[in-house]
C-alpha cells in the first residue's frame, strides 16, 4: 500500500486534465479541443461552467470499457456506489456525503438525451451506445429536476448523423464472462435517421453455492435493445423517439452474517468478527434468483419559434423486477412450531432437514446440532444457523418491486444572442408502485411467487409487508443567466415540486399460520388502512463566475436539494417497538411514514488550464446542511426481516476536492484526483445516542488517479494504448450506529435462557463494523487503429479482497455483508465504421 501511495503521489503530482476537458477519468483529448457539457440545461464549455462537473468523453468512454454506473462511479473523485448487493434494481449512489437511502427515492437524477428517468432501478442498466457522461454534483434540482438532490448523471448516446456509423465490441474473461454489443446509425433519408443498439451480457461470478454444488450467487444474464428515430419535420422542428427493452435474470441476496457479539467471543472468537476480515461462503438450500423486465418508450420534440425555442417531452416506463431467497430468522426459530396444523410439513421439514445436517459446516460461529432449537434455550444439542441456512428452518422470502410511471415536461428556452438567456416550464408525473415482501415457511418444495401464500399451500406466508404506494407530481420552474460583464456572469434558476403520495395496504386480514398472531403486526390494532400526504419544497440554485484571465474561472454557486417523504411498508413501527422498544429497551423509533428530506449545500472553487491548455486544474470547497436525511435501517428477528426508511433530523458535510490533468506530450496524459469528506450528525430523534458520529454509506475520502499513453507503433497504421486506473475508498461507516455498544435480542433472550447469563453479555459493539480503506487497480494494454481495437484488461488487477457492503442489523448483534468484485481478467476487441 505505501508503494500504491506513492505511486498516486508521483502522477498526482502532473498538475492537469486539459482544461477544457476537466474530468477527474482523465481523458485523453488533444490540447484545443472543447468539451460542450449541459450542466445549466444549455450547451457551454466545461470551463464556463460555475461548478466541479466530471465529464467522461467518448474517447473515455472507449479506452476504460465502462458502460454503466458502478464503472463510470469509480472514476468521479467523491461518488461511491452500492449496487446489486440485493437485486440489480438495488443502486444507491453517494455523491459528497448524500446517499440514496435504499426503499426511498434516489438522491441522484438520471438524465438520458434530455429526458428525466424515474425509477431507481434504472441508475445502473445500461443506457444504449454512450457518447458522453456528465456527473454533476451538489443539488441539481433546479435545472434537473426531481430527486437531484445530490447530483445528477446527465447522458447522451448516438444520434443518426448525416452518414452511417457503426461499430460493435466484445470481450471475454474468467468466470465465463461473455459480453457483446453493437450498434448502427444510418439516415433513412433526408428527414429521417435511425439509431438501433444491442447489448449482452453473461457470466457465471465469482461465488460458489457450496450447499447446491452450483455458482448461483452472483451469476447474470442481462439483454438489452436499443431503438431511436429522429425526424426533421421541417426546418425548425425535431421529433426525437426512443424504444428501449431489456431484461435480466441473475442472483440476488449475496449476504454472509458476521456477529459483533464481544461478550460470546470467549466460546468462540467468531462471535466477533470483524467484517473486513470475514471469508465468504455460501451454502442455502434456496436458489437465490433475480428477474428484471424494463420497457421504455419516449418521445420528444424540439421547435424552434426564433427568439424562443419550445423542448417537449414524455415517458412511459415500466420496470418489473422481484427476487427469491433464502430466510433470516434461523436463529430464532420461527419455524419450529405451529399452531395450525395445515403447516405441520413445514415444521417437520425444518427438524428433518436440521437432523439430516447435522455437523454440516458452516461459517463460524453458526453450526448444526442436532435439533433446530437456539443454542441457548438447548446448549447440548441446539443451533445457530445464521441465515441462509442450508437447512429450511429460516424459511424463504419472496419480494417483489414493480413500478409504472408516466411523465411529461414542456420546457421554453430563449433562443438569441446578448447577455441574457432564460429558460421556463411544467414538469408531471405520475407513480404507479407495488412493494411487498412475503415470508414464508420452506417444506423443501420451493418458493411460489405471490404476494400471498395460503396455510395449505407448500409455501404457507407467515410473516406479509405488501403496500402500493401511487404519487403525482407537479413542478413548475425557471432560470435566468445573466453575462454581467465579459468576466462576471450570474446565474438564478428556481423550481417549486409538489408530491402528493397514498398508501394502499394490500395485506389480507388473516393470521400467521405458525405464530397464531396477526400476517402483519401493524393488524393488531385493527386493519391497515389507506394513508395519504403530499410534500413541497421550493429549490433555489444561484451561481456566480469570475474570469480573471481567459484561462481561469473563479466560481461558487448555492442551491436547495430535496427528495420526497414517503411511506414504509404499514405495520413496520409495530414491529420494531414490539420486538425491540419493548422487548429490550431498543432506542430506536421508526414510524410508518418518513419525512422529506432538503440540503443546503454551498461550493466554491477555481479552475483552469496553464501551458496552452496542457495541463488544466480544478479545486473546490464545499458544505452541505442536510436536515431529515433518508437512511435505510434493516432489522431482524423472530417476525422475520424487515425494510425501512427513517430520518436523521440534522447532517452536516464539509470536505474539498481537486482534479488535476496534464499532456506530459502528445498521446501521453496523466491525471489525479481527490476528494476528502467531513460529516457529523447533529441530532437524530430515531437514534439520539448517534448524535456526533459520521453520515453513513459515505467514505472519509477517494483518490484517482492513472496514466493513459497512445502511441503510434510506426507499421500498418497501428498505435498502442495502455491505461491504467487506480481508486481508493476511503473508511466507511454503513450506520448511524457507529463503535457503540447496543442491547440485541439475545440480551432479552439470555437471562430466561437455559444458559441464564445477564442482559449485557448479549450486548453488541459496533466498533468493528466499518469497512476499511481500499485500493483498486484498472489495467487495459493493446493495439488499436482508426476502425478496430484489440485490448487485453484487468479489473481489480491485484484481486483485493474487499467488502462491498455493510448492513448492520443493529439489535440483531451482527451485520449483513456483501463481497467485493474480484479479478476479471480478459481480451476485448472492438470495430468502428
């Protein structure tokens, strides 16, 4: 690692990416040559706009082989990712210490040709043939519109030009990774063009199923097609049409446990584990599996009036995705009686399969004795499954996520020359979501794939969160830039969104087969019934430029960022104030709704570009005030699993950032870039014990930095490209709770146990569960020529072991952990026309 670091220093040390190509993923673009970004929703070179954008060219996007966000993520100083750990619609993107709470609404806008996606699922599909990728940080509302409140990641893909283009790629890697893509664009006529792209991708993963003898824990099919037209209807009209379908079916639920229990490390130091030193291994006897249908159609239209241009769109998305997996709850054994006999088979299957296991392996301290009892209410002969057990004792989950929206805007630009320029519009929207999580008991005959599974059944639901959340929203907004002088320019935009949501309970009032009490707990005081809000936020942006000198651009801008409140799945704070209030003394309260969540957030920085443009230089400071953050808590139990989302009242965030790049010489660059975080959690009425501890899912701080050379090899027209990409993460916390020590169900279970210890030994530390500092390589080297490349890569050259997600279950004792990409290495070759 001391190497790494110097290494990173050395190269960080080339000041520079050309300053008319700031990015951090250090393109390799000529001096002179411009970068056009839209970060204001107008066209301008990246070296006028007021803020720290990372831009990522086609020329990047070409050497580095990204193709979708997890990729393009770990090029852009101070952006992490959580992807795909649960299913592949699961994407949560933290940009500068605001994080997309899982189950909640995204913190980041998606914007595609123009055109605003809506569903979270989408943040990591892919896009259709790239051309270019702004990430855009800090509150974006304003001009992106809605859930921008951390960012935005604005894309543009192949438009039909005047000529046919083409050009196809395709690599193979260990794990059998096979990927292919291709695309064509041609005009059909004078008027008319087409665009139509494809892509597949397969692979096995990296992980074994050891129980199944199978790899079914991270291995994915995904296809996805492409279509566009566009169609000059006269002089000043555009009509723009865009078709896309893509579906994937793969694994979900690539979790391990590891138990942060100090006080039991005595009989077993596996009781505290740390989670950076935890081995993998995954062995349950249910398939772990994950579909994902997506339809998209859009269209818009572009018309320009003279002095005023008119941009009209509209979305029709449909996103069905839902995954099946193994159980959580084991260890306390739900499924050991029952009081209606129609479910006995599930009973008798948990006790045969457990007598059949017994003395099966697994990851310590979870074993199998010989009757699926608790270790501590039976300490000759009990278990400690843990989890995805390859036992049926933990049950099995189905859960389902569909999403159907529709969405429209009109958008008025001024369309002449002078110092001011506006732009104004109305923006609708319209959710149709369906959120439901069904538990149910295993008799070894698989999982049906209903919300709803009756007593009789061979998969009878025991424990049922099955909600469809419906939200319209309207927004209206404007801006106003203003060249001042030939130095001085300013800049307003203001957007004001109402969201008004209902909740409709989709639970049938019936009781849990095993337990006697009500399918969902919230029914113990009377049916679910519907619930309604709606919320508002005005989003102000402000932005200021200063050119000294035409090379230098001294800027700040402010701006408000919000995201909707909404409602967790009914019955979730009875729940957790049965189970854990109650029960153990938990200081944790959750409610069946959350509230909005808005930021304050201001940046200042300059940047620029010395020795005619060779070597460019952009350094930013910034502070962001969160009040009511979404944050994802998980908990688990006797009742099962359940999802929520609460509020911490008050977050502050400081930190600075800096992208360096220079042309050492024609075809070499080198680039740099860093970005070091503060945060702390002012107050927190869910956990108020947190108060002085990190914002979570947010790392101390990230570094890039890399070489990129292209040179010609003197024969056939042939040059060689080498590339190589170094990222490190720095330490993170996954929770508010953090190196504290918190009461958990086996501190309730203990003193009436048959091992009779006191309530603290069941006690749990949390100190050990933030995931250390890593470093990651990126290696591609091959030939290349004007048509066709032949690239040889390696992704996570050193094959760093690495956790790519923490979930503590706080009052569980432990957390739920996810493993890092390993090494991918293989050959890639492309075609151009």
């Amino acid at each position: 690692m001391r190497a790494m670091l110097l290494l990173g220093a050395a190269l960080a040390a080339f000041p520079a990416t050309e300053g008319r190509a700031q990015t951090a993923a250090g393109a390799a673009e000529g001096a002179g040559e411009e970068i056009i970004v839209t970060a204001r929703r107008r066209d301008e070179r990246l070296a006028d706009v007021p803020a720290s954008v990372t831009v990522l060219t086609a020329d990047t996007i070409r050497t580095t082989g990204i193709q979708t966000a997890d990729a393009f993520v770990q090029l852009t100083p101070g952006v992490t990712i959580v992807t795909g750990t649960a299913e592949a619609g699961d994407t949560q993107i933290n940009i500068r210490g605001i994080n997309g709470a899982r189950d909640a609404e995204s913190s980041v806008a998606l914007v595609v040709d123009g055109i605003l996606k809506t569903n979270v699922a989408q943040l990591n599909q892919r896009q259709g043939t790239l051309r270019q990728i702004e990430v855009l940080k800090g509150p974006q509302g304003a001009y992106y519109g809605r859930n921008a409140a951390a960012g935005a990641i604005v894309m543009s893909t192949v438009k039909p030009g005047d000529t046919l283009e083409a050009g196809g790629r395709a690599l193979y890697a260990n794990n059998r990774t096979f990927e292919a893509d291709a695309f064509v664009a041609a005009p059909l006529n004078d008027r008319v063009g087409a665009v139509l792209s494809a892509w597949y991708r397969t692979t096995d993963g990296w992980w074994t199923n050891r129980f199944l003898g199978s790899k079914t824990i991270d291995d994915q099919e995904v296809f996805a097609i492409d279509g566009r037209f566009v169609i000059e209807a006269g002089d000043a009209t555009e009509i723009d049409m865009k078709g896309r379908f893509s579906t994937l079916r793969g694994a979900s639920i690539a979790f391990n446990a590891a138990f942060h229990l100090p006080n039991f490390a005595g009989a077993n130091p596996a009781f505290f584990e740390d989670v950076n030193a935890h081995r993998f291994d995954f062995y349950s006897n249910i398939r772990p599996t994950n579909a994902q249908d997506t339809f998209e159609f859009s269209g818009k239209i572009d018309h320009d009036f003279g002095p005023v241009r008119l941009t009209a769109w509209a979305l029709y998305s449909n996103v069905k995705q839902n995954l099946v997996a193994d159980g959580t709850s084991a260890d306390f054994a739900r499924y050991i009686s029952a009081v209606n006999p129609a479910v006995a088979s599930t009973v008798n299957a948990c006790f045969a399969s457990t007598a059949a296991l017994t003395g099966y392996p697994l990851n310590p301290p979870a074993f199998i004795g010989q009757i699926p009892v608790p270790f501590i209410f039976a300490p000759a002969n009990g278990s400690t499954f843990g989890p995805y057990s390859p036992t049926t004792c933990d049950g099995t989950q189905y859960q389902k996520r569909d999403q159907e929206d529709v969405s429209a805007e009109i958008r008025l630009v001024s369309n002449t020359d002078g110092p001011l320029s506006w732009q104004a519009g109305f923006y609708f929207l319209h959710i149709d979501r369906t959120v439901a999580i069904n538990l149910a008991g295993d008799t070894g005959n698989g999982v049906i794939r209903q919300i709803y599974n009756p007593p009789t059944s061979t998969n009878p639901t025991s424990q049922l969160l099955a909600d469809n959340f419906r939200t319209n929203v309207y927004a209206v907004f404007g801006a106003v830039d203003w060249d001042v002088t030939s130095r001085f320019t300013a800049g307003a935009a203001l957007r004001y969104d109402i969201e008004k949501r209902r909740a409709i309970p989709l639970v049938p009032n019936v009781t849990d087969p095993f337990t006697g009490g009500p399918i969902n707990p919230g029914q113990a005081f009377g049916p679910l019934v519907e619930k309604s809000d709606d919320w508002s936020q005005v989003q102000p942006k402000v932005t200021l430029s200063f050119r000294p000198t035409p090379a230098t651009n001294i800027y700040a801008n402010w701006g408000i960022g919000f995201k909707s409140g909404g409602f967790n799945n009914q019955g979730s704070a009875t729940i957790v104030q049965q189970n854990f209030v109650d029960f153990i003394g938990a200081q944790v309260r959750i409610r069946d709704d959350y509230d909005k969540e808005t930021s304050n957030a201001v940046e200042a920085g300059v940047k620029g570009t010395l020795f005619d443009g060779r070597l460019s230089y952009d350094v930013a400071g910034y502070f962001t005030s969160v009040k009511d953050m979404q944050f994802f808590e998980f908990f688990v139990g006797g009742f099962g699993l359940l999802r929520v989302v609460s509020n911490i009242d008050k977050v502050h965030i400081w930190g600075g950032e800096f992208n360096l790049s220079a042309q050492v010489r024609d075809g070499w660059t080198v680039f740099g870039a860093a970005n070091i975080l503060g945060s702390e959690i002012r107050a927190n009425s869910s956990r108020p014990d947190t108060v002085g501890n990190k914002s979570p899912y947010t790392a101390d701080y990230t570094v890039n930095v890399g070489t990129q050379v292209r040179q010609p090899l003197g024969f056939g027209g042939l040059s060689g490209l080498l590339r190589f990409d170094w990222r490190l993460t720095g330490p993170t916390w996954f929770h508010t709770v953090q190196a504290q020590e918190k009461p958990t169900l086996f501190s309730g279970l203990l003193p009436g146990s048959a091992l009779g210890l006191p309530a603290f030994v069941g006690n749990a530390n949390y100190s050990i569960a933030r995931r250390d500092a890593f470093g990651i390589f990126n290696l591609r080297a091959g030939i290349e020529t004007g048509r066709w490349s032949l690239v040889g890569f390696a992704e996570n050259l050193t094959d760093r072991r690495f956790v790519a997600e923490v979930i503590p279950a706080v009052e569980f004792g432990g957390s739920f952990i996810s493993p890092g990409a390993r090494r991918l290495v293989g050959v890639e070759g492309t075609i151009r026309f």
